[in-house]
C-alpha cells in the first residue's frame, strides 16, 4: 500500500513540477541564449520524466510470461544456427562453433550449423570442414551483417532459425529452453504467435565499468538492465527487441518481415520491429542462454554506441512509427521510448553545464526564488528518485544510471543531431571485443576532465564568501554541482583505467585429479582459464616444479584431459599450473567447462551494501598506491 502511494505521489507531483516549470519559470525576459537553453532544460527534463513513466507502466503491468513445458510427444523441428563472421580471429570463432556442437537437442541431425563468413575466408572454410559443419561464403558483401544472413537464408531451410555473432558462445541449453516457446501447444496456451525469443545479453569478460572502477565484484554489467529487466518487461506487451545475437526466430516470421533491412545499422532492431508489425510476438526470457565479449576499451565502445544511436534514428524513419498500423499503442510507446533514450545524452549535459553557467556567468535558466522551488521540486524529485530505484531493482540505480549517461554524452550527442537532421553514415563498422586499455583511452576523457574542472571551480566560486542564509538559498545550486562533481569523477576515472590481466579467469565447481597422488578436491579449484588452473591442495601433496603433470578436471557435464607445469607455488597448498588439453577432443571439453554457463565471477546484481561514495573512495585510494608504488619505483 505504501508503494503505491509513492507511486501514485511520483506521478502527480511530477506533473504537477512539469507544470509549474513551464508556466513560471521559464527565462522568456533573460536574453535571447537563456530562453533557447531554458526551454532545452524543461524538455529534457519532460523526458526523464516521462521516461520514468513508460518504466513504472511497464513495471506495473508486467505479468511474468507463461513458460513451456515440455512433454514426450512434443516434435522438435529441424533448427539453423548462424554463425555471422566478418574479420574475427579463427580462435575465437573456434570457441563459438564449439558450443554449437554441443547444443543438447532430442535429435542432434536435426541441428544444421552454418559459419557465415562475408569475407570468403580461407581459415574460416577450413574451421568449418574441421567442425564438420556448413560453409556460406559472401564475397564483395555490402550490406555487412543483415546481407551476411539475408545471403545465408537462401541457402538453408530450416523452420527455426538461431543467430548468433562471433564471439556469442551459447550454453548447451539454449535450444532446449527457447524452441519450446515455437510449439503450437504454447501459442494456444499463452495466446501468442511467436515470431522470435531473445534471451538476454551476457558477457564472460569485464566490461569498462567493471574494470576500470575495480568494480567486477560489486556491479553487473553496464547492458544488463536492459538485456534483464527492461526488455523482460517489453515482453508483456510483445515487444522484446532482437538485439542482434543469442535469438531463435521463426523463418516465416523473418520471410513476411523482408529479411534482414539493409537500410540502417541496427538491423537488429528494425527487424525485431517489422517482425512485430507483421503481426508476430516477441519473447524476452530472463535466463542468459550465451555469453560474449564486451568492449573493453574508449575507442571501440563510443563506436559502438555511435553505431547503435544512428541506426536507432534510421530504423525509426524507415519504421514510421506513429503511423505504422502493424504496431498496437503499447508496442509504440515502447519503440519510441527507446528512440528517446538516445536523446537522454544532450539532456545529460543539459543538466550539468546549468549550474555552472549560473555559477560562473549569472546565466539563469530558472525563474524562480528558493522556498517555491523547494516546495515545486523536492515532493517529485523524492519520490521519482525513490520509485526508480525500487523499478531498477538490484542491477543498477540512478546514480549509475547518470554516470553511464555522462561518460557516453560527451561522443553521442553530435551523432544522434547529425543523424536526426539528415546527414547520415551508412557505413557498418564491426565492434572489435579484444582491445585493451591502453594509454590513448586517456585522450577521450578531455571532455570529461573539463567538465570536472569547470565544476570544480563553480562550486568553490559560488559558496566563496557566502555565510548563513545565502548558503541555504544557494543549497540547490550546490547540491547539483556537488553530484555533477561525483558524476564527472567517475567518468574520468573510468577513462585513466588499470593494466587488464592477459586471460580471463572462470570459476568452476568440479574434481580435480593429478596424476602421481592421491588428491580429489571438489570445491577448490580457485580458478580455471584456457592455459592456466588455480587449486588448493593437502599440505600432503608436492608438485616438482620440473615434472610435468597428468591432470583431470571433471565436472558434472564435461571431463578434460590436460597436461600440466607447476608455475608457481603461493602458499604450501596453493598452486598455480600451466595447462594444456592432451588433443582437441579434449581441448573442445575444456572449453566448454569454461564456457557452458554464466561466469559466475562476474556478478549479476549491485552489491547492496557498497555505496556510491564507497566505491569512490576505494578508487582513490587504490589509484594512489598505484602512484605511490610508480613514485617508489623511479626514486630506485
């Protein structure tokens, strides 16, 4: 009942804020430059609220989708997975084929494996002939990956169609849990006419949040709001968005959609949408059945989100949204508050340049004195702030959610202007997953370091010499550059970045046994990469560090065969080993050790009890050591 009433308080004080902000206090006598920016101001403000609505809507009407069941006389139909490749290594293409061979089915003839290389690769068409699986090749391809799998449909014939892109790995029940979803029992059941299921976006790999902010133990992945919350919650008005890999579709639903659009950057989503208005629902399942690479560095993670703001922007106008009559009123809604969120970027820098300007230049924006301000802003503002931290939940909160929207503002808003008004870039440009940070990452943070010295500076020039009650007036002012300030840090944290390790490390649960002794251990093997495992040992058991070792590792679906050098040697029962499958049959097991399920390293909600402010001061310290331990370091 309490939540309601806040709920309820959120939206009417909100409005009611909106209100009162259009009709009074908009700068219409200031100068020419502060009406356009107050006008700018309350409509960005408009849309964060509204966005807020759309989430409580969402939120409030969601019912958890009915999930299949399973019974012995349900006929699995034949299935295509596509492989989409472009320029990716063949190691990491290796991995992805992999699992797909080990993707549990009824009847295992019946799953048809295709690589798609739009390149005519040599190595590739050798990877497939060794994996035993089909070869697409597309040369002179100009439509990247929509052509890529436009060009493949041809070629198979499959009822149920999976994609996935290169470094997507799916785990072996990704058939098994989202085919089920296709069979006509469910559609009667559920009322539903399937056109495709998405499951969430997961990553085995840090993103720059994790990383950067030594936060890979505290926070989930930066996409995984959306991938586990937001586009869970679209399912109910059957509007999941096809975020471009880990999805089984129908192939009727692909063919009465017109393939894959070739006429923007995120076919993906567009096709997802057409799919939609031809009459077809859309399913997004909680669970991650697959798990990829993220991008770790500046340069390919602002491309990447540059790619996805202009294609947003071009499938929008292709869409035609408002007058698309394929669409129902809540699928609308949906889309569009997708399309906004792009614009959340400039109303981000709205916010902070606001304070500043008025600090520096007495450049008002608001019209308004203190107590009315207190009295219009602070019921809704409260109880806003309150309501979208119980919709986040325990994956994000608003805090982080303005720090993402600042580190990416800076590299969005001239693209998502740029693309609205018509000056367009076609060009499809594949994320590279395995750049590192390096030194140059520091260069993108120019604009966040002004940012942060500009409000630096208002904020010691506003509340320089003021005492008593001109610090309580100013209290609003110096409350919004004090979070800018938080904001601004973070950002530029994230840019100096830390030294990435050189693999990445997986925690499994699993036997261990090492030849030569009689040691079992099946709940410590610290951790496990492709080429090195971690275990704690009886004080009983030696290692030589010249010997070379038989060791394996068994969990309860895989057995690996590997070879083994104790590489070094941390307490008397804990060791670190060099490794190597004996052959590929068992190379292939470990993989799939490391690879079939989530890593459970990474953590899949926000640790509660860490505050913002906590993690700030743990940077700083740690950033400090690190100076301190270089400083050391020289003075020797």
């Amino acid at each position: 009942m309490i939540k309601k009433i806040c709920y309820a308080g959120a939206i009417i004080c909100s409005i009611i804020y909106i209100m009162w902000r259009g009709l009074f206090t908009l700068p219409l006598a200031q100068s020419v430059p502060e009406v356009i920016y107050g006008l700018f101001l309350w409509l960005s403000e408009i849309l964060s609220i509204t966005t807020a609505f759309v989430l409580i809507w969402n939120k409030k009407t969601f019912k958890e989708p009915l999930k299949p069941n399973i019974i012995s006389t349900d006929i699995f139909p034949d299935v295509d997975i596509l492989i989409a490749t472009h320029n990716e290594s063949v190691s990491l293409l290796y991995k992805t084929i992999n699992a797909c061979t080990f993707l549990k089915y009824p009847d295992k003839h019946k799953v048809h494996i295709y690589l798609c290389d739009d390149k005519n690769r040599p190595e590739m068409k050798m990877l497939a002939e060794k994996f035993k699986i089909d070869y697409i090749s597309l040369a002179a391809n100009r439509h990247a990956k929509a052509g890529n799998f436009n060009h493949a449909l041809q070629h198979s014939k499959s009822p149920l169609i999976a994609t996935f892109d290169a470094d997507m790995i799916p785990y072996s029940d990704f058939l098994m849990t989202t085919v089920p979803y296709f069979f006509k029992r469910y559609a009667a059941l559920a009322r539903k006419k399937v056109g495709f299921v998405q499951t969430p976006q997961s990553f085995y790999n840090e993103d720059i949040f994790q990383h950067n902010l030594y936060a890979d133990h505290v926070i989930p992945n930066e996409q995984d709001f959306f991938s586990r919350e937001v586009n869970v919650l679209n399912s109910r008005h059957n509007s999941a968005v096809y975020t471009g890999s880990n999805t089984l579709f129908l192939r009727t639903a692909i063919e009465e959609a017109g393939g894959f659009p070739t006429n923007t950057l995120t076919e993906d989503f567009q096709l997802g949408a057409q799919i939609n208005s031809c009459g077809y629902d859309s399913i997004s399942t909680t669970e991650p059945m697959a798990s990829g690479l993220t991008p770790t560095d500046a340069e390919n993670i602002f491309k990447q989100r540059t790619r996805w703001a202009r294609g947003m922007i071009q499938s929008m106008k292709n869409l035609h949204l408002l007058s698309n009559k394929g669409l129902s009123w809540p699928q609308k809604i949906i889309y569009l508050n997708g399309y906004l969120y792009w614009w959340s970027f400039l109303g981000r820098l709205l916010f902070i340049f606001a304070p500043i300007l008025f600090a520096l230049f007495d450049f008002r924006v608001v019209n308004t004195n203190f107590w009315l301000l207190l009295i219009f802003w602070i019921p809704g503002y409260g109880l806003l702030t309150f309501v979208k931290h119980d919709l986040s939940g325990n994956i994000t909160n608003q805090r982080w959610g303005e720090i993402q929207e600042l580190f990416f503002a800076p590299y969005l808003i001239l693209p998502v202007i740029l693309e609205t008004i018509g000056i367009k870039n076609n060009q499809f440009k594949v994320t590279k997953k395995n750049g590192t940070s390096n030194k140059k990452d520091v260069l993108y943070a120019i604009p966040h370091i002004i940012i942060l010295l500009l409000t630096l500076v208002s904020l010691i020039r506003f509340n320089y010499g003021k005492f008593g009650s001109e610090i309580l007036y100013g209290s609003v002012i110096t409350f919004w550059l004090l979070n800018n300030l938080i904001n601004a840090f973070f950002a530029v944290l994230l840019l100096i970045g830390k030294p990435r390790q050189t693999a990445q490390t997986f925690y499994v649960s699993g036997v261990v046994k090492i030849s030569g002794t009689e040691f079992y251990n099946e709940t410590e093997i610290c951790y496990l990469t492709e080429s090195k495992i971690r275990v704690k040992v009886p004080s009983e058991v030696v290692l030589v560090p010249e010997e070379c070792y038989q060791i394996v590792i068994m969990t309860s679906r895989y057995t690996a065969h590997v070879r083994a050098h104790l590489d070094k040697q941390y307490e008397t029962n804990d060791l670190l080993m060099d490794i190597e499958a004996i052959d590929e049959k068992n190379n292939r097991q470990l993989l799939q050790i490391l690879h079939d399920g989530f890593n459970k390293q990474l953590p899949l909600e926000r640790n509660q009890w860490l505050t913002t402010f906590d993690l700030l001061f743990d940077n700083i310290n740690r950033r400090l050591r690190i100076l301190n331990r270089i400083g050391k370091g020289r003075g020797k």
